[in-house]
C-alpha cells in the first residue's frame, strides 16, 4: 500500500487533477483505510484532497489556515493565489456560474442535458450521479464575449489574454469557439458558498439581464435533500 499512497501523492501534486475513475482515485474514494493514510500525508505537508462527488476530478488545496503564510498576505493574493487579476476571477466566477449552476441541477435531480425542458424532473431519482458532456454545457466564445466582454476590459482582452489563462490553469477548455468544463471549475470553487450568492445577488441580475436565466435555487433546495457524499460515492462505485 506504501508504494500505492506515494505514487497517488506524487501525481497528485505533479499533475495537479487526477480523473475519479483513476485506478488509484477509485481506491481513494472507497476504501477507508487507504484515504485515511493519504488524508494524513497530505496534511503533513499542509495540503488536503480536493474530493467533490460532483467534479469529475480530485486534485489537493492548501489548508486554509495555511494560504496567508504561504501565499502572503499581499494585493495580489487578495485577489488570486493564481495570479488572477480581479477581471480574470469576475470572468470566472461568470463561467462557473452558467457551466456549474445548471450542470449541479441537472445532476442532483438526475437529469442530463438532452432532458432539458422536460417535466419530470425525479423520474431518475436512482441513477448514479452523472459526470461530463451529458450533463456539463458549453458556451459559445462569441456569445459570452460579446455580453461580458465591455464589463471585462474589452473583447480583445477577454479572448486573446483571459480565457486563455483560465484554460492553462484547468479551469475551462477551449474548441471550436467553444468553451468548456475544465477539470477543476467545479473542483476548485465551492458550489455550497457561491451558489446562493449569486442566484440571489447582483451577478445573478447582470446574468439574467444578459439573457442567461438562472435557477430559482440552488440544487439541493430543488432537489430537497442534501446528498450523502458516501452514499453517492458508493452510487459511482
């Protein structure tokens, strides 16, 4: 099992994000004692297993308590520990809010994208938890552009400069003049913290008077339940 936990930590560390249905993840997620170990090693260096049964990844963050000496406690850090500047978090927290909101919903109910529309929001109340393009849209560049882009310091800049950015960091993908979920957009951001914040805040208003209608509420007030995390791990496995 040594050999197991250190090869997991390595690439965890190496490669940043690590698919859930890794070898290794998978054993991470289920057996007891093997995230138990993992968990302490992480926390022996100050990090933690990012683990969201919602994300179609797992990577590892620095514990909380750690960030400002770390990181510092400068103006750039209060903005990004990524180096974000406070128009590339705006872009950002506008991506997870039209990829993310609508995909949670449509997960926790069990819905996938081609049920759009449909009135049966609890006819697959027993089906696993779904992951990726079933379930996960795209936006057009084009149409997110030209919404945002004046907000966001001009088209030009939000094409060529930020959502490059967000892609190198894995946080969106780019094709086609298409955009995507990256591997850690609905790792790395907390859905239980933003979600309400901004279906009833100000970003929710600017979204909407763009034409990109939000949920009435988050996905688990809809759902009305919160969900297990073991039992929805157990649901994947």
């Amino acid at each position: 099992m040594d050999l197991e936990l250190k090869t997991l930590t390595a690439r965890l560390l190496a490669q940043r994000w690590l698919p859930r249905n890794d070898k290794l993840v998978r054993r991470a997620l289920v057996d007891e004692t093997f995230r138990f170990e993992l968990d302490r090693r992480l926390a022996d260096v100050g990090l933690r297993l990012l683990d969201n049964p919602y994300a179609a990844h797992v990577g590892v963050a620095l514990e909380a308590e750690l960030a400002e000496p770390v990181f510092g406690a400068g103006r750039e850090y209060a903005a990004s520990n990524l180096g974000l500047t406070r128009d590339e978090v705006a872009l950002l927290v506008i991506l997870w809010a039209l990829i993310v909101l609508p995909k949670r919903e449509r997960q926790v109910t069990r819905r996938e994208l081609a049920d759009d529309g449909q009135s049966d929001l609890f006819g697959g109340a027993d089906k696993p938890v779904a992951h990726g393009e079933s379930v996960s849209g795209a936006l057009t560049e084009a149409s997110l552009i030209a919404d945002f882009g004046p907000r966001l310091g001009g088209r030009t800049k939000v094409r060529n400069f930020m959502l490059g950015k967000l892609a190198r960091l894995g946080f969106i993908e780019r094709r086609n003049g298409l955009i995507s979920e990256g591997p850690l957009l609905d790792l790395a951001l907390d859905y239980r913290v933003l979600a309400d914040r901004i279906i009833h805040g100000t970003l929710g208003e600017v979204l909407a008077a763009a034409g990109h209608a939000l949920p009435e509420a988050n996905a688990f007030e809809i759902a009305e339940v919160l969900p297990d995390e073991a039992e929805t791990a157990e649901e994947e496995h």
